[in-house]
C-alpha cells in the first residue's frame, strides 16, 4: 500500500496527493508507530531510501522486521508498560525542535495508544493501566476508550502535529476502527480532536463500574473540567494547515481481497453491509440466526468485518474472536437442529486478546467431535476461557504477528455451500 502512496523523483516526494517540491524541503524525517510500523518503514525505505536522514520506529514485542537501517523498540500492548513510557518520550523527543522547512512523514497503525504511554507527570503508569485494563474488561468500545485515552495525554488527540510545528506533516495511517474515524485510530496523534473533557467524565462514569478512579485521574480530571488543562486542539485549529493525514488501508479492502480468494475458490461471496461490533457473544449467534435462515444458497461464501467487544466476568483467557466463535459453538451445540457452518473469526493483526491465536474456526466435522467426546462449552463462555477450550479443541488459529492492523474479519461458509470446484 506505501508504494501507492508515496512516490519520489528529482523533482517532487509525492505522499498522496501532495507534492513536495524536493528544493523546498529539507530533512525527511519519519516516524512509524503502530503494529505495522516495522512493514510500514521498511516499505517507506523501499521507496525513498536514503532521502529520509532520521527516522524512529515504535512496535509491539514480535513485530520486529530484520534488515532496518533505523533503531526500532518496543512498547507494550495492550496494557502500556515502561517500555510505552520510554516510547513516548522518544517520540516526544524526536518531533519536538522541528524546522519549518522539515517533512516530517508519520506513518499510523493501531495498537500505537498502547504502545505509547504519553502521560502527564502527575499520573503514575500503575493507575493508568489499571484505569486502561478496567475500561478494556468492560466491553468499552474503541471510540469511547480513545476519548479517555487523548485526555489524558500529550501526544495523542493531535498533540503530537502540534509538537511537531513548524514542520509540514503528512500521515499515512492503517485503520483499524470502525468508519475509519480518523480522529479515533491511534488516538488521533495527528488529527484535530472533536471530543472534550465533559465527555471523557461520562465515559468515565458508564464504564469504570464500581471501581474507583485513583486519586492521579480524578485530579487531573477535575482540573481538565475546570479549564486548567487546555482542551484538546479541536478541528479548525490553525496549527493542522500543514498537516495532512491519508488513510491507506482499511477493513473493507482486507474484506475485498477475501471475497476475491473466495470466488477463485468458486465461492459466491457476499460481503455483510455493516460492520460488526457489540458484545462478541450476542452478535455471533444474532449472526448464526440470520445466516442459517439464508443456509439454502448454495456455495455462498460470508464475509464480514469489524469489531466486537468482551465484557469480562469470568477468569479465564481469550479475546473477542475466540469468543464469537466460541459462542457459536454453544448455540449449535444447543441447537443440533442447526447446520454447522465452516465459521472462522480472526484478528488481521495476527492477536486476539491477550494470546499468542488470532482467533478460532470450526466446520461441521470438527463440531461432530466435540460433541462427542466433549468439552461443553458452557463453562468456558461462562469464564471467558475461549483459549482453553479451543486450545483443547484444536480450534485455534494462529498466524502470528502480521504486521498489519485492519480490525477483525469472520468468514462464515454455510452448512449446505460447496465450492463449484470441489478441488
Ligand atoms: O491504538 C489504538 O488506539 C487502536 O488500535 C485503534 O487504532
């Protein structure tokens, strides 16, 4: 995808549609963070080479790339640990004391909030990850634990473009969040920021339950409330006009290439019209529901793509595609008046949760077993124990780090579907 995007000649660097007159700039410098941010830099090299005089690369644990000429470190995901402290700092470091005449390229992923813990000196890294873990174990959905995330911060919610002035900025960005809201995917690092305190303190509000928000946070909340932390910047603020940020990839085109391998296969593929999200149990077996009454069209292939969310009761281990599927499970093995279908749901970043599979499949063969010989399924769901039960089962895939990041992807082949070609 970079090399579609960037280009470069005697004359110009050519980033999207935006020329930049190679006599007008002076350094290229380029910063790459997310977990595509190894893939993204080294595409970027691939094109641009030695005209880039500095770049940092900031990545999780496992997707390093060999053969970069820049230092690359690690942050943790998805809690933030030290090594997102020291991240942070590097990259405050680096796109801070920029010139006017800089080209500073910024190259976005998902997973970067995570994987920079950019917090004021009031806040302890313990509290923010426990506030961080807390909001994650109840099902906050991406948009609403961003808004949280860039108050809290001094890079995110456009802080960082506006760290970067004077310098001309243009940001290359993966999505991996629903509508590819811009100012949502990675926090916004370089996007003006709509949302505002007010709105942080009901999320709060709604999604810490009964725990407490620990004295750092409530503080710096308050203050934020009453205006004695600047606001994010908001859209129209004059410090964006030489920023510009251009979404490259997305769910949809991960969705079109497998609809594409699907019908190589001889599969009809009906890609499904809106994105998932919800609570991962109650959407897997809404889905089951309405794709089994549609079990008749033969070699039909399902796509469908998004993002659900867990609300963690159990102990157990998993992530939100290990439980769609796991859910299904359970409504089939409740319902065996149900076809089974071939059902996968995985993460394209190669992760699920906090496990080393980026999700789990099953087909009908495999469901017979388990019904035979068991486990049942129940208590794992009850415990959010996805990984156990299909690390018993054999349901797990795993892939690896991808280096990528365009959310999840479920593809559901009907019970009745055959491929035209059986080969
Ligand atoms: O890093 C993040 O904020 C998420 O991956 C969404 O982009």
């Amino acid at each position: 995808m970079i090399s579609q995007w960037i280009s470069a000649n005697d004359e110009f660097i050519v980033v999207a549609d935006e020329k930049y007159a190679v006599n007008t700039i002076g350094r290229i410098r380029m910063l790459s963070v997310g977990k595509a941010a190894t893939a993204m830099a080294a595409a970027s090299f691939a094109v641009l080479g030695g005209r880039i005089s500095e770049a940092l690369v900031i990545t999780k644990e496992g997707h390093q790339l060999e053969l970069l000429p820049w230092p690359v470190y690690d942050g943790g995901h998805p809690l933030p640990d030290e090594r997102s402290v020291a991240a942070a700092q590097r990259v405050n470091d680096f796109v801070r004391n920029a010139k006017e005449e800089d080209l500073l390229l910024v190259m976005i992923s998902g997973g970067a909030s995570a994987l920079l813990a950019d917090l004021p000196d009031t806040i302890p890294l313990a509290d923010w990850r426990e506030l961080t873990n807390t909001l994650l174990r109840n099902g906050a959905p991406i948009d609403v634990l961003n808004t949280v995330r860039k108050h809290f911060s001094l890079l995110k919610g456009g802080r960082l473009a506006v760290l970067a002035q004077p310098a001309k900025l243009h940001s290359l960005i993966i999505s991996d969040v629903p509508d590819d809201d811009l100012a949502v995917i990675a926090s916004g690092l370089t996007v003006p920021d709509p949302t505002t305190w007010q709105q942080a303190e009901s999320i709060l509000q709604k999604f810490i339950g009964d725990w407490r928000l620990p004295a750092s946070l409530q503080e710096y909340l308050n203050k934020g409330l009453n205006g004695g932390i600047p606001e994010t910047p908001k859209p129209g603020d004059p410090a964006f006009e030489r920023v510009r940020n251009t979404i490259i990839g997305n769910n949809r085109m991960a969705l079109e290439a497998a609809a594409l391998s699907a019908e190589q296969l001889g599969y009809r593929a009906i890609i499904h019209p809106v994105p998932l999200s919800g609570e991962a149990r109650e959407i897997s077996v809404q889905l089951l529901t309405q794709l089994s009454a549609a079990t008749k069209r033969e070699g039909v292939c399902y796509l469908a793509g998004g993002e659900t969310t867990v609300t963690v009761k159990g102990r157990g281990k998993g992530g939100r595609n290990q439980e769609f599927v796991l859910a299904a499970v359970n409504h089939l093995m409740l319902h065996p008046d149900l076809p089974c279908p071939a059902l996968l749901c995985a993460g394209t970043d190669g992760t699920d949760g906090p496990t080393d599979a980026a999700g789990a499949s099953i087909d009908a063969g495999w469901l017979q077993q388990v019904s035979n010989t068991g486990p049942d399924p129940q208590p794992f769901l009850d415990n959010n124990d996805a990984y156990a039960f299909f690390e018993q089962t054999g349901g797990l895939v795993k892939t690896g780090p991808t280096l990528t990041n365009v959310m999840d992807v479920m593809i559901l082949i009907p019970a009745t579907a055959s491929p035209e070609d059986e080969g």
